[in-house]
C-alpha cells in the first residue's frame, strides 16, 4: 500500500460507537476515530482507496444511516474514544 492511496472521509450519525463499530469492519477501511462536529456524533475514517472507493464507502455508510460529512473544520475528537470497534471484532 502506498501512503497515496489513504483517504479521510467523516460521517455523522446518532452514536459514533456504532459508527466506528460499523464502519471499522468495512474493507478497506485501516482506522476510525469517534469526535464531535457541531454538537453532532462522528467518525472520521482513513481507509485504502485501491480497496474502497470514496462512493463506495459513502453508498456503505448512508445504507447504514449514516451522512457524508464535507468540511471537518471544528472536528474534536471524543477525548474517552477507546476504538469500540476494535472491542467488538
């Protein structure tokens, strides 16, 4: 894997642990972060864009729920996150 292949995209969605649970088991994905955007729950992503395309895991994420995030300005990352998805696989 080339570090030019890994991309960051953020979605919002009720309880980011379902998010990280969620969008940490999707192929191609190599790592989730639970944070906060505008009083909202969400979960920054850094996956393998030879092995998930950007519309792909958007198309995978808003089957789940879930909305795409444009501009993660003011993102703060959720201070106790301790990678629920990790926990769970």
């Amino acid at each position: 894997m080339h570090s030019n292949d890994v991309r960051e995209s953020a979605y919002s969605m009720s309880c980011f642990w379902t998010g990280e649970k969620v969008l940490g088991k999707a192929n191609g994905v190599l790592d989730v972060e639970s944070g906060f955007l505008n009083h909202k729950e969400v979960v920054k992503v850094k996956y393998n864009d030879a092995l998930i395309s950007q519309s792909e895991l958007d198309q995978y994420a808003k089957n789940q729920g879930f909305t795409s995030i444009d501009d993660v300005g003011n993102y703060e990352i959720a201070s106790n996150d301790v990678h629920y998805y990790l926990q769970q696989s």
